[in-house]
C-alpha cells in the first residue's frame, strides 16, 4: 500500500486560535485522512511503548521555535518516509495501534458520524448485496457481514476480499485497491462523492488448488462459479472456440464442478486484469495489457506489423519491485506552491532475472501500478505460506464486546446467464519464449527516480529460485 504526504495545510485553530499545520495523508493517490504532527508523535510514542524504540523507524524530532516553509517541506517527506517505513513493517504494518490511527482520522477528516447505514456490495457477476453496517466498521467487519448475508462459513471468509472499483460506461471494471484493514470501507467509497465508485466481492487467493476447499461448500462454489463466468464474458480468461462450447454445454448442465475444472485448465483463469497501460517492454512506450496471476504479471502486447503476443514475468525471478510517483511540471518547467499541479504519474519498475547472471529493470507507466504492487506482495505471501505449511484459511473474528450481527435473510448467489458466443474480433495471442529470449527489454541501471532503499520491496520468494526456474 502506497503511503504519501504529497501537501500540507495551514488551517485555522478549532476556536479561531493560532494556525497549525496540517498533513494530508494520501492513499494510492487519494486523501485518506488529514492529521496535525502531534498526531503522528502520539502514534508514534504509542507504538514505541508497544515495541520498544530499536523497532521503529526515526521520527522527526519536535522544534521549539515556528518553522520556516522550508523545514515545513522537509518535516513532511520525513514523515512520509515515517509512515511508508511503518506499513511496509510486517510487525508494525498489521499492529492495531497502527490501523485503528488511520481508521480513526479517515472518519474525523471525512466528518462521518457513527451510526447504521445500508451498504451495497456487488458480486462479480453484478448481484447486489445490501448489508446494513456501522460506518465505523473495518474491512473485516463489512466483509464479514456480507459472507453472514450469503451464509459463506467462516472458515472461507479469508479466501476473499472486498476490492474497491471504478465502474466505467460500458459497465466494466476498473480496480482501484483492495480494501485495507487501516479503512472504514463506507467512507472510502461515499468520501469519493461519485456513483462510479463500487465495493466488489471477489476471491482474494492466486493458487487456483485453494479452489478445491471453496467449492466443497455450495456457497463458496457459486462465488466461484458466477466470478467465472463473468470474467469469460470481459475476455479475461482466454478461450478458444471449441473450449467456450465445452464450457456452454456444462453450463446447461448446470455442472458448476466440472465448469470450474475446466476453465482452471484456461490461460488467464483467476486473473486480474489491469486498464490498457504503456511498458518499456520490448521497447519504449509500448502499449500493453497487464494481467496478475499464477504468480506472475503477463503483458499482451502487439508489435508493429504482428499479431497479438504474450510475455510473462514470474514473480519468483523479481528480485525486487518499486512504485515511484512523479507530477509533470507545469509548462515552463518550474512550480510553486501556489501553481497548479499536473496528475500523478505512477510506475511499477521491478527488477528481473533474466538469465542465470543477468538482472534488468522493466517499468509499467499505469494509473493502476500500485494495485499492480499489491497483487505482486499478495502472490509472494501465498508462496511463502505454501512453502512454509501454512493456510489461508480464517476464522471468523469476533467483534470486541459482542459478536457478528447475522442476517434474518440469506441472499442466495444467482447463477449467470449461459455464455454469450465467443468474440470473433478477440485474436488469438501467441506465447512469448518464457525466457523471454525472442524480445529485447531495455535496460536501466535503477529505476528513474530518487526514491529511498524504504520504497523497494524485497521479494523473499527469490531467494529460493533454483536452476530448474532458469
């Protein structure tokens, strides 16, 4: 999750008393909550009382005198770099104290009272489900109430998540971010102020073997089974004309099982997949479309003069990874903290094995780079909790000082409509070498930023990489 402090504010005291300063927190680009530097200090020595000073990242020391604009400027990037070090901490990202901070200040800075609300949550296959929730509720409370609505057991639960989504005119989707623990999700949806923002349910694990536990309970199957069929229709999952008949006939056969089983055999199955973006890969400024999963991102791509191609990037021969931000300047080429601002540009850079001795750097330019970024931490999570012995399996986690409120009416999953015939515009892609010896990728020392050693993520999933990975 990309944390940054892009502005600060000079605002007026409560009771018209002296001017202070506030720090716009921004997640994945947007204002998260608004917090004064006391705030942070009180998070701060709250969290050194929990885990002792040696664990935590250095926090700028307080000033006896009035700052200057320039020790201003340079308070905030070192308390963005505080709040980026914090997160990207296993022990201190996931720490209540941390995540319940962040929760609090969204609701202060949004001005939302605590009371019941309806929330609409959408199934992949477009099914609504209205859940009535606290607007104070955490990821995990919304989460679970929609699962007590569809009677998912509990101990499926944390084989899926809430994404938030941007809607477009065609009706497709766009992902904007899963849902954090550190947000109440009704605020971050209704703070938007726009209808084309959306909640989306859908299932938060990679490895498609996890499947065989989902689909024992007839719930978690026609999750399964709808988000399927669903992304079939978007053309994410990629099917030849003789696979989309089997899939048609097993469908009237109402054959959910053997629906699944088949399309797991597919190219894209439980993919993400991401806007038309640009690669340097193969070369600069190439047109691409990004997909995650199988740990791996894949890139379709189409060079001049040939047919619809593929190249696939693993993710345990990623070394490292990095999301950089910059703002074009105005023209002229100078700003000013009173000049207007260009939009963000985002770039996920990740640094790659391509042969036995050879690294090299390949950038993504999306909008999307840091949901990018999360896939690439997710998949690395699982395969280091596979190789380790462990499940993803949840239980249910009860709320302090009561427990899950469970609805009166269960919400069966609907089943989609039968496949539509195959798109005969979509072209069939061909499959780069997996080495990725047919194409040249354009090197570069680092990524082209001056981003701090705090910003890469280091993929502990490459250390394990063998010959045979080669």
């Amino acid at each position: 999750m990309h944390f940054s402090i892009p502005e600060t504010e000079s605002r007026s005291g409560d009771s018209g008393g002296s001017a202070y300063v506030a720090y716009n927190i921004h997640v994945n680009g947007v204002l998260h909550c608004r917090v004064r530097y006391s705030q942070l200090l009180g998070l701060h020595e709250q969290l050194r009382k929990e885990y002792g000073a040696n664990v935590l990242p250095a926090f700028p020391p307080k000033k006896l005198f009035s700052l200057t604009p320039a020790e201003v400027e340079q308070r905030r990037e070192q308390l963005e770099k505080y709040m980026q070090a914090v997160r990207q901490d296993p022990l201190l990202g996931s720490s209540e104290t941390f995540n319940s901070f962040l929760r609090r200040a969204q609701q202060e800075t949004q001005q939302v009272p605590t009371e019941e609300v309806s929330l609409e949550v959408l199934l992949s296959n477009g099914q609504k489900v209205l859940v009535s929730v606290l607007t104070s509720d955490q990821t995990e409370d919304v989460l679970e109430a929609v699962a007590a609505k569809l009677d998912l057991p509990d101990d499926l639960i944390g084989y899926f998540s809430l994404f938030l989504v941007r809607e477009k005119e065609d009706g497709t989707f766009s992902f904007v971010r899963k849902l954090q623990e550190f947000e109440l999700p009704y605020v971050s949806v209704t703070s938007l102020r726009s209808q084309e923002y959306k909640i989306v349910l859908r299932k938060s694990y990679w490895d498609s073997a996890y499947d065989d536990d989902v689909m024992e309970n007839r719930v978690g199957l026609n999750l399964l089974y709808a988000q399927t069929v669903s992304d079939i229709e978007r053309g994410w999952i990629l099917v030849t004309k003789e696979q989309h008949q089997q899939l048609k006939s097993l469908q009237e056969k109402v054959s959910k099982k053997e629906f699944l089983r088949l399309a797991q055999t597919l190219r894209h199955y439980g993919y993400l997949r991401f806007d038309a973006c640009v690669a340097d890969f193969p070369e600069k400024d190439c047109p691409v479309v990004v997909s995650a999963g199988n740990s791996e991102l894949s890139l379709q791509l189409r060079l001049p003069g040939q047919q619809l191609r593929e190249g696939s990037f693993r993710v345990t021969r990623m070394r490292c990874w990095r999301v950089t931000s910059s703002v074009p300047l105005p023209s002229g080429g100078t700003s000013s903290p009173g000049r207007g601002r260009g939009e963000v540009r985002l770039e996920l850079a990740f640094e790659y094995l391509m042969s036995k001795d050879r690294l090299q750097w390949v950038t993504i330019t999306s909008p999307q780079a840091i949901m990018m970024s999360i896939c690439l931490q997710s998949m690395v999570d699982e395969l280091m909790v596979k190789k380790s012995g462990g499940s993803i399996r949840k239980m249910l986690r009860r709320r302090v000082g009561g427990t899950l409120r469970h609805s009166d009416s269960q919400h069966a999953v609907k089943s989609p409509p039968l496949l539509e015939s195959p798109d005969a515009s979509r072209e069939s892609i061909v499959k780069l070498s997996s080495k990725l010896s047919a194409v040249s990728l354009r090197g570069i020392g680092s990524p082209s930023t001056d981003a701090s050693a705090s910003d890469v993520h280091g993929n502990f999933a490459f250390e394990g990489i063998g010959d045979e990975d080669l």
